[in-house]
C-alpha cells in the first residue's frame, strides 16, 4: 500500500556542516512497500546539479549513502530520490526513518561525470532496477530539450529497463505520458528471469549503432558485459556514459563471462 507525507510550508534554509547541508523534505511517498519517492527543497547555497549525477546523504554519525538524482527542470529548486528502504540495508532504512519522522536529512553537494550529450544519432537509456532514477533525470533533461528544439532532426529514443519481474518497476504511467507525446520514444521493458538482455535488445532494436549514444545505469558485471557484447556490433567505449566507469575499472573477459 502506498501512503504519501506531503510536507508543505517549507522554507528553504541550510546550515553548513563542512561540505554538509541540512536540506528538508517537502515530499515523501511510498512507490511500493520496499521504496520511497523523497522530494527534497534544496538549500539557498547548494551548488548546481545536472541530471545523470547523485547526491550523499549523511546520518549523523558521518555514514553517507549515494543516490541517483531522479528529476530536471531547468530551474529545479528540489532534488528527487528513488530509495530502497529495507531493514537489512541499516544506514538506508535509517535515513528514511530520519526523512520521514523528522523531515529533515544532511545532504552532500551533487557528484558524477555522466552528463547529456547534443544528438547526433538514435539515444539509448538503459536502467536496471531502481537505475531508473538516473535514467529519468537524462530522460526529462533529453525530452525537454526535444520541445524547445522541435526544427531539430528527431532521431529515434530508446528507454530499456529491465528488473528481475514487472513487479519491481514503477511509475510506467509517466513512460506511458512520454510515449505519447513523443512518438520517437520507444519504452522496451525486459524481465531479468525471463533472460532478457540490455545487449541483445539494443542489437536487435537499434539502427545505426555507431552513431548512437547510450547512458546506463545498473551493476558493473550487467554494464561490462553489455558494452563488450555491443563492441562486437561496431561500438566505440566512448559512445557510452555510466558513472561504473568511474568507481569499478574493467575486469577481464573470463570475470564477465561469469556475471549476470
């Protein structure tokens, strides 16, 4: 059951705490028993973010956790989260315990490299799980973009997310609402236990695979072997963003082949 905590009346307001600040939460929803939508008002003094990058929260023993920002407005003045809140995951559940009880949470400024690229070919959003969130933001950010540029060549658009059953995806009525106002966009949701697969859609979906650009946002072992699968089709490394590249190097072939 889905149960939502609209904090309203908020001013935004922060106090610093080294590179912390106190931001307060405006919106808290429950998406499914095991996770939260947090809407967070953003302090006077945070620092921009882009869509594709995460932000730290903090408890105040010093424990922080990333999380994806999940939304874009060219003038957004709150940060969306999607978060897994089970009781094994300790500093997690504790965090949205905090949210909710208090209203508050101490948040780091924004981090990541992953950014939206000017089109040049067919996009490709991949998503894993609750990989949707980074997913979404590039998604607003890139369908945004397409309004304010409707002269502009539309290439195709592709949103792949898979998760272990259709159970565990959420908000599919707000991909439906961007289908329908963008018929370029093409939603493919795939089933993990079924054997779906990220490399083998985009192989059989995507024309003009070397002009396209692909973000991703799942476990390393799911996006190496995806990449490797898809260099075999004439791929560059640099056609695709993840922020894995960043925090877990390339392991070999015979530590691929064992994943998934």
């Amino acid at each position: 059951m889905s149960t939502s905590a609209a904090l309203s009346n908020i001013q935004f307001e922060s106090t610093l705490v080294g590179t912390r600040l106190f931001s307060k939460v405006t919106r808290f929803f429950w998406l499914k028993t095991d996770l939260v939508q947090v809407h967070l008002a953003m302090p006077v003094d945070f620092p921009y973010f882009y869509p594709g990058q995460y932000i730290e929260l903090a408890l105040e023993d010093g424990t922080s956790r990333p999380f994806s920002i999940a939304n874009y407005h060219p003038q957004a003045e709150e940060i969306e989260l999607h978060i897994e809140a089970r009781a094994e995951s300790q500093a997690t559940w504790r965090m949205v315990q905090q949210m909710q009880q208090f209203g508050k949470i101490r948040v780091y400024p924004a981090k990541g490299s992953v950014r939206l690229k000017p089109s040049i070919g067919p996009q490709v959003f991949l998503a894993a799980g609750t990989g949707f969130a980074q997913i979404k933001a590039l998604m607003e950010q890139y369908l945004f973009n397409r309004q304010q540029n409707s002269n502009v060549d539309e290439f195709p658009t592709y949103l792949i997310w898979g998760s272990e059953n259709p159970e565990q995806r959420y908000l599919e009525e707000l991909i439906e609402s961007w289908c329908q106002q963008h018929p370029s966009l093409r939603y493919l949701p795939l089933n993990w236990q079924a054997g779906d697969c990220w490399g083998e859609v985009v192989k059989a979906e995507v024309e003009h695979l070397s002009q396209c650009q692909i973000y991703a946002c799942g476990s390393p072992g799911r996006i190496y072997k995806t990449l490797e699968h898809l260099e075999k089709q004439g791929l560059k490394t640099t056609q695709m963003q993840s922020d894995v590249f960043s925090y877990a190097p390339r392991p070999p072939k015979q530590v691929l082949d064992n994943t998934m």
